[in-house]
C-alpha cells in the first residue's frame, strides 16, 4: 500500500515553505488510488497515471492539512524544505551583512552598499571585513606592501590587478574623487621608485643629488636653513642656478614617500620649509594635503594675490582635477577664483618672479 505520509513529505520537501501544506496534485498508479480508495476522484493523464489533489487524501483520512503537517514532524522531525532552507540561509546571510555593517565605520559601511551588491560582499565577507582597515589615510606615508601586509596580511594583496588592489582603488575615488591615485591617499608603489631630488642642500660637490628612500634616514642634513620646495624639477633647475646659495627640493608633481621622509627630518632640524607649484587644481591640492601632513610648512606664491597678480600668465586648462574643497583657508579662496575664471598659471611662466 502506497505511504501516503512519505509521498507528502517528498512533496513538502520539493515545493513547500514556512510549515504550509499546499493543495498539490499527485500523480499515481490506478492500484495506489484503489489503495487509497480515490479511484473515482482521480484524473487519467496522458502518461497513464491518475493525478489527484493531495487534500482529497487527507479528506479521505479526515485530516487537516495542519494535522498531517504534525503527522509528519513526529514521524520524520522537522521539516526543510528547499525553500525554506533558501529562506534560512538567505536570512543568516542578512544577520551576517548587517554585523559586518554594525562593525565598521559608517562611512565604510555606506561604501559597501554603494559599490557592491550583498551576493558580492557574502562570496567573501573575511576580505570586506579586513579591507575596513583600509579606510583610513595613513597619517605617515607608507610603502604599498607595507600597507597591504598590515590590511590583509599579504604584502601582494594590492598588486595590480588583485581583488584587493581594486578595493583599494574603490576606497581612495570615494574619499578623494575620481582622478585620486595612491599617493594622493599617502600609499607609495615601491622603495625603488622613491627618491627625493634636491639641489645645493648636501653637502657634496654635486648641485643636484638624487637620494634613494632608504638613504633619506641615514644623510647628513643641514640644520636650521631655509629650503625652497617646487612642484617641478624645470623651475628647481632655473631657480638652483639662479641662486647657488639657496637649498632646493624638488618634489616632481605628487609629493613621494621619500620626499616626505626628508621633509619631516629637515624639519626636525628647525629648518624653515617654502613650498611652490603650479597654481591650478591639482597643484592646491598637492598645496593643502602637505600642509595638513606637515602644518610647519610655509607656502610661497600659491594666494589669491600671486593669482591675480600674474593673471596675464593664466591660460585655460587642458586637463585639470575638479577638486572639491581644501581645508586651507588660502587656499580654498585661491580654488574658487581658479573654478570661476577657468585660467590656471603654471609655475615654470612665473619663476622668475618667484
């Protein structure tokens, strides 16, 4: 005799949910609804077998469905069926998504849900979790497997082309806009590509040396001079010449992790530090980020004064970052009158006037 419990375990098992016996229809064999005593209630399909709905058994039995539901929890144990192990795991997955979001910044919980879907932070949710270390701007430059070794454990986890780098990349655009690159974010790729460039500051018969990052430690500085800072090795150059007796430093665009390693030990030695570059977008916030890395520092010809002062230099940008804003004062007048008139001045058509 056909068990009709087993049948609609297997039924509730494939197509049920929440404990809910649903009015399936069944397919069997002429001699189970004889069985059964359904014969006269049952459908000839076209395979040869009788369907029937699944309540007319229960009918049969005098049963509600709640009734058979509880036969079969006392038969088998509970129940799961394949919707509602979906359901389940669909719902640790949801405990597990908002721990993660209560655990970390709100800043970096708003990240994830902007850039990534929930079925991508649950393939991983170990790397997101490490990543939230990531959030923060290193207060001190740092070496980009240094830093990937302190986020994830692995100094090639922000390789080129990793999962992690990508993050990373993610998590600089969303703080520092779209154009930001690592050094914007205080991360530098490799020692062997850090190298600070200055003119007239060793004490070698060398006017311009090229110091490697793991040298800047170990030199012999001067102490309590003044050193000029440019934005580009053209201008250091002419200005270098032009006054032998006078310390420069080039900084070539984005400040490296060598350059500030040197700016920080020169002043340590009481040094007075003036910075100048190019008076557009990119060049204020190269401005604003060193001045809030190293607030001693002095800038020179980078107010709105110089700005109106050699406007007749300003010409209209070919490529420039749209920055939002600046912590610097200065600066942040500076910014807007660049944003209104749409001119910038570059610092090689002013140096002579520097």
């Amino acid at each position: 005799m056909i068990d009709w419990l087993a049948l609609t375990k297997d039924l509730y098992l494939e197509k049920g949910e929440n404990r809910q016996l649903k009015n399936w229809r069944v397919h069997l064999q002429k001699t189970d609804l004889l069985d059964l005593g359904l014969y006269s209630k049952g459908k000839l399909e076209e395979d040869g077998r009788y369907s029937i709905p699944c309540y007319q058994i229960f009918k049969q039995y005098v049963k509600s469905p709640d009734e058979v539901y509880q036969e079969l929890e006392d038969k088998y144990g509970p129940l799961l069926s394949k919707k509602d192990r979906r359901k389940q795991k669909g719902l640790a997955n949801q405990a597990k998504l908002a721990q993660l979001k209560q655990e970390v910044q709100p800043e970096y919980a708003a990240f994830l849900t902007q850039n990534y879907s929930d079925k991508q932070l649950l393939s991983d949710l170990p790397f997101y979790q490490e990543m939230a270390k990531a959030w923060d701007r290193p207060a001190e430059g740092v070496l980009l497997p240094t830093f990937a070794l302190q986020v994830l454990g692995n100094p090639h986890a922000f390789d080129r082309g990793s999962k992690g780098r990508g993050c990373l990349d993610k998590i600089i655009q969303q703080q520092l806009g779209e154009d930001a690159a690592l050094a914007d974010f205080n991360v530098y790729p490799d020692q062997l590509y850090n190298f600070a460039m200055t003119a007239n500051l060793l004490d070698t018969p060398l006017t311009y040396d090229i110091i490697a990052l793991p040298d800047i430690d170990r030199i012999p500085l001067p102490k309590q001079i003044k050193v000029y800072l440019h934005e580009n090795s053209g201008v250091t150059t002419a200005l270098a010449s032009k006054f032998p007796d006078r310390a420069f430093v080039c900084t070539g665009g984005q400040v490296n992790l060598a350059t500030k390693r040197l700016i920080k030990r020169l002043l340590t030695n009481h040094c007075q530090l003036y910075y100048s570059g190019d008076l557009d977008q990119s060049g204020i916030k190269i401005a604003d980020n060193l001045l809030l890395e190293f607030p001693d520092l002095h800038l020179l010809n980078m107010d709105l004064a110089t700005y109106k002062k050699h406007y007749q230099a300003s010409v209209p940008p070919a490529k420039d970052k749209q920055i939002k804003e600046v912590a610097n004062p200065g600066l942040q007048q500076l910014l807007a009158e660049i944003q209104r008139k749409q001119r910038v001045i570059f610092e090689e058509a002013i140096h002579d006037f520097l």
